[in-house]
C-alpha cells in the first residue's frame, strides 16, 4: 500500500504546470529557486527587471512556472525597443546570461513556447535566450562567437601560481614586489563615482557607449550585498576599479576600468591575483571571469590565467526576422561609430554614451 506522502508527490507530479506573469511579490520564491537550481546564474535573478526598467524603461516580462502551487520554473524577459535593431524579448537584456531554467527539459519547452506566443502578441522581431543549456526544436543557435571563463581556485597559492601561465606568473611577482615596496595596493570600498569615472573612460577608449549612471546605481541598490567595488592604487592614487557580483559560491569580476596609471604598473594582474586569493580566504570557490569573444584580446588575457574556454551558445526564435542579430564589436556594420567613438573628448562620450547605451542590450 503506497504512503499517503508518495500519493501526494505522484499527484503533484500529474498535476498541470500553470505558466502566469511574476510580480514583485514573487521575487523572493523566485530567487530562491534560481538559487536552487543546478544551472542558475546571477543573471536569472528578479531583480535585473527591476534594474532595467528603472535605467532604461524597457518592460520586465517574468514568467513563472507553477506545478500544485509549486515554482518548476522561470524565464526573465526583457522587452526591448530601439530604433536600430526594433523590438525583440531578450532573455536577459543588458547581461551575458540568462534564458529559461525548470525542473526538466519538458518545462523549459513550455517556458520558451509561452515567451514566443507573449512575443508574437507583442510583435517583436525575435527571442532570444543567452542560454543553451536546453537546445530547443525550432530555435537557431549560434555557438563559437563567446566563452565562458570560470575557474575552480586552489586552496594552496603554489598550486595556484603552477596553473598560470609563465609569462602571467612572472608579472605577479613583479606586481607583489611592488606591493612589498608599497608602489601598488587594493582596497575594497571603492565607490559609484569612483567606479564610473574609470569605467567610462575605459569604455570610450575601447569605442563602447557608456550606461547610464541610473543603471550603477540600480545595480547597486537592488544587488546590496551581492557586490563588491575593488580599487587598485598605484603610488596612492586611484589607477583601475572593478565592479564585481558575488553569487552562490562564485566571484563575478564583472566591469573593469582602468586609468593610464595601470599600464606599465601590472594593475590588472595585481588586481585579479589578489581578489583570487581573497576569494580562497573568504570560502569562494570559483572565479568566473565571464564571457569574451572567441581569440580577442580579453579572451587570450583570461587563459593566461588557466581558465578553459567553455563555448557559449545562444538560441533565437525568429519571428519577424529572417537572421539572427548580429550584435558585438566585430560586425562591420558597427566599426565605424566605434572608430568615431575612441576619438571623442570624454566629457561629449560620457553624455552621448547613455543615450546610446540603450541601443546595445
């Protein structure tokens, strides 16, 4: 004779999976499931919603999952429109990461169908999910243009140093020797202002619009807790910030600035090393750098640190469209305003730099 739990646990299971739109009363079940599940990220969580619709007024659409009052799962949706790419659901919106997460293959799909229907209601040209965990049937993917780089750290500094390359090792030390010297240090209270000084200059060289400091400062409050502003200085003055998420058991270095004073000082490799080495001191134990596109600058920087690559790939439903978007700093369409861009004086980037921003989710 079954127990009265195992009755209960198989009528669960044959019970319907009701799909409804999240609200704010949801945040918490819904954070703590993204918490829970075995392939949630940062990105998934409710808040960025919140972020972006305060920063740049494009609708949250969150949907969730119920099976007998139970969350199975969730997708967060942004909906976006601009006037050089149209409308599009984008999953999630002005990150890396995203996509839909359920208990099984079974409710992602009813996940991704219910973001489609929502999207042709809305009349967007496509979806997309910066996620592949579930190769959905009719959705194109489009693997080998990003990697992931996420690192487990070892508890012993030796064995750190040996997984990095030697090269990278040797300018450690140089940069550990000047902090001996008292040349070059971190300190961890770096603040909005300070951060997005650097940044946006760092931004503007690299011929990248700046966000809007309303999205810092949404970031930050919504996110109080889960982030971290680290600051290198070079002989006491301020010369790289770092913006860094901490989630589950991982550290997120995550937007990165840096001034003339880093160059030549090793700050960047100062910077990284030391917040390595603090995360194995505070317990964590993955370092993610996150994503770069496949054999630039920023994705060879990162496997000198002996971080593998792991491709990402990301799914598109198109709608409206008849191509996926092709939106990143190697399209020829974009080169031009990038070249026009890196000469602009700062003060005119950082003033466009929002406004454009919002262009480029």
């Amino acid at each position: 004779m079954m127990h009265a739990a195992e009755i209960a646990r198989l009528e669960s299971a044959a019970a319907p999976v009701e799909i409804t739109l999240a609200t704010p009363s949801d945040a918490r079940e819904w954070d703590c499931y993204v918490e829970n599940h075995s392939g949630g990220g940062f990105f998934n969580l409710f808040g960025w919603g919140e972020i972006i619709e305060a920063a740049y007024g494009y609708a949250a659409h969150y949907l969730i999952a119920r099976r007998a009052d139970k969350i199975v799962g969730v997708v967060p949706v942004v909906d976006v429109k601009t006037p050089l790419l149209g409308r599009s659901f984008i999953s999630t919106a002005f990150t890396v990461g995203g996509g839909p997460l359920g208990d099984d293959d079974d409710i992602v799909a009813k996940l991704a169908a219910a973001v489609v229907d929502a999207g042709e209601a809305h009349g967007v040209r496509y979806v997309e999910f910066r996620s592949g965990a579930t190769m959905l049937d009719g959705w194109r993917q489009k693997t080998g243009a990003y990697a992931n780089f996420a690192m487990s750290l070892p508890a012993d500094e030796e064995d750190h140093l040996g997984l990095i390359r030697r090269r990278r090792r040797a300018e450690i030390r140089k940069a550990l020797a000047a902090e001996a010297a008292g040349q070059i240090s971190l300190r961890l209270d770096g603040d909005a202002d300070e951060f997005y000084r650097h940044y946006a200059a760092s931004l503007r060289n690299h011929g990248t619009p700046i966000f809007p400091r309303r999205f810092l400062d949404e970031l930050l409050r919504v996110f109080a807790g889960k982030t971290e502003i680290s600051v290198v200085e070079v002989n006491g003055a301020p010369a790289a910030a770092l913006l860094s998420f901490r989630f589950k058991n991982s550290y997120l270095p995550y937007y990165v600035g840096a001034s003339v004073l880093a160059r030549g000082a090793r700050a960047h490799e100062y910077h990284y090393w030391k917040l390595m080495r603090l995360c194995v001191a505070r317990g964590i134990e993955t370092f993610d750098f996150g994503r770069s596109k496949i054999d630039t600058g920023p994705y060879r920087f990162k496997k000198l640190w002996g971080a593998e690559p792991t491709p990402l790939t990301y799914q598109y439903k198109l709608i409206a469209a008849h191509d996926m978007p092709n939106i990143n700093p190697k399209n020829p369409k974009f080169e031009p305003l990038t070249k026009l861009w890196r000469r602009l004086p700062l003060p005119v980037a950082n003033a466009l730099g929002p406004l454009l921003a919002r262009n480029f989710p």
